[in-house]
C-alpha cells in the first residue's frame, strides 16, 4: 500500500467536524452524521489515490456527505414504512382471529343444551352467582355446578385450538 497518509490525514482534521454539522442538518442524530462521515472517509480513503490531482476535496467530501445522507434518510423511511406495515398487518390478523374466535365461542355455546347453555349464559353473561342461579331456575346448586362443570368442558373441547390465541388476546 503506497498511499500518502498526509493529504489524507490533513483533509480529515479540516474537515471532519464541519461535515458532521453538515450531515446532522440532514439526520438530525449527531451520533448517526459522525457514523455517515465516518462511512464517507473510509469511502475516500480507499479511493484517495486514484482520484485526479485536479479533484476539489472539499467538493467531494461535501457532496458524498450529502448523498450518504440522503441515502440514510430514504433508507430509514423505507425500515418506518415496513415496520409500520408490518405491525398493521399483525393488527389485523389479531381483529381476524378475534372475530374468528367469536364466532366459534357463539357456535360452541349455541351447541350446549338448552339448560346448559341458559345456565352457562346466567353465570358468565349476567355475572350471576351459582344461588342465585340456582334460585332464579329453582333448581339446586349442585344442579348448577355440574352444568357448568359440563358446559366448561364442553367449551374446552370446541375451543382447544384456539387456547393460545385466548391467552395472548386476554393478557396485559
């Protein structure tokens, strides 16, 4: 490697710093214009001595900074877009898989029988305690606890498939 380290060292101490103001006018992100400036003298250095003597450095440097920095900001917006994209897409697989799983919990309660299902639907719609139910059907309270019992289980085979998707849908 023949290359000339003192041209080269010079223009980076002279320029450096002014072209990180420059580029953080584009990104905004003092840590991110040095990464880009950084990125952009590398790029130099490794075409420094095949540049033509007549080359305006300071030209160059500017202009590459520049490029990289637009390049960085399309590049960016284009990440914003698929992630955006991506986490609308998971929205609404979740609304999908949520009405899908409406529609089965209505299909397997609707599949009880009758008394089961009224007192399921006692229980668990209008928040009513086993007495209470008990006394609203005049029945006894272990009549009530085993139509549960059989109703839950019931729901539990119907619905096993989708007891991951209840579980992610109903925690915090």
């Amino acid at each position: 490697m023949t290359k000339n380290l003192k041209p080269f060292e010079q223009l980076f101490k002279e320029h450096f710093k002014p072209l990180c103001g420059f580029a953080m006018k584009y990104v905004g992100d003092l840590d991110e214009a040095k990464n880009l400036v950084h990125e952009v003298f590398i790029s130099f250095w490794e075409k420094f001595d095949t540049l033509p003597v007549d080359t305006h450095y300071r030209s160059y440097l500017y202009t590459a900074v520049r490029n990289r920095s637009l390049n960085h900001l399309r590049d960016r917006k284009k990440l914003i877009a698929l992630e955006n994209a991506e986490h609308k897409m998971a929205e609404e697989n979740t609304a999908m898989e949520t009405a899908e799983l409406e529609k089965e919990i209505e299909y397997a309660i609707n599949s009880l029988p009758e008394k089961c299902r009224q007192i399921f639907e006692l229980s668990r719609y209008e928040g009513l305690k086993y007495q209470e139910i008990a006394e609203k059907l005049e029945i006894s309270v272990k009549t009530v606890e085993a139509q549960m019992s059989k109703a839950l289980a019931t729901l539990r085979t119907h619905l096993g498939e989708f007891l991951s998707l209840i579980f992610i849908l109903i925690s915090p």
